[in-house]
C-alpha cells in the first residue's frame, strides 16, 4: 500500500505551484503617473537571474518619488519560481 501511495504523494509534490501577490509599502502619496516593474528567475533554486529590486523597477519606470509597491511571486515548485516587484510614483 505505501509502495503504490507514496510515489503519488511525490508526484502530486512536484507538480505544486503557487502564486502570491501583494502590498509592500504604500505612501500619502496618491496620484502616480507611472510605473515601473523589474523582475527576477529562479531555476531550481539553485540558478537566479534578473533583478527584482525596487530600485531596478524605479530606474524602468522612470520614477523619483515612489507612491506604493507591489510584489508578485508565482512558481512551480521546486522547479521554477518568478518574483516581480511594481513600483508606481512619480
């Protein structure tokens, strides 16, 4: 029964994903005319490439003052993961 159980448990493992987005810093500045977004790429969480800071996403968008910023992560664990920062001011 294990023999047979186990290896779905594996497979039903590696086929998990997941994806999260959310606020990281909002300011009283309300009005944003821009927006910038800078993104990174994780391959089985041993190879990254991409910069996901929120001075890459300001730089992409233009952006002196920052209003808010976003992050959004998605993956297929453990093989590939995406996390984008979004940055919006002026």
């Amino acid at each position: 029964m294990i023999k047979k159980v186990l290896p779905l448990f594996a497979v039903a493992a590696l086929l998990a994903g997941c994806a999260i987005k959310g606020p990281v810093n909002a300011t009283s500045n309300v009005a944003s005319s821009k927006s910038g977004e800078s993104c990174s790429n994780h391959l089985l969480m041993i190879f990254s490439w991409g910069d996901a800071s929120i001075a890459t996403a300001k730089t992409n968008g233009g952006i002196t003052k920052v209003s808010a910023v976003d992050t959004a992560r998605k993956g297929f664990l453990p093989i590939f993961y995406k996390s984008c920062t979004e940055v919006s001011g002026d």
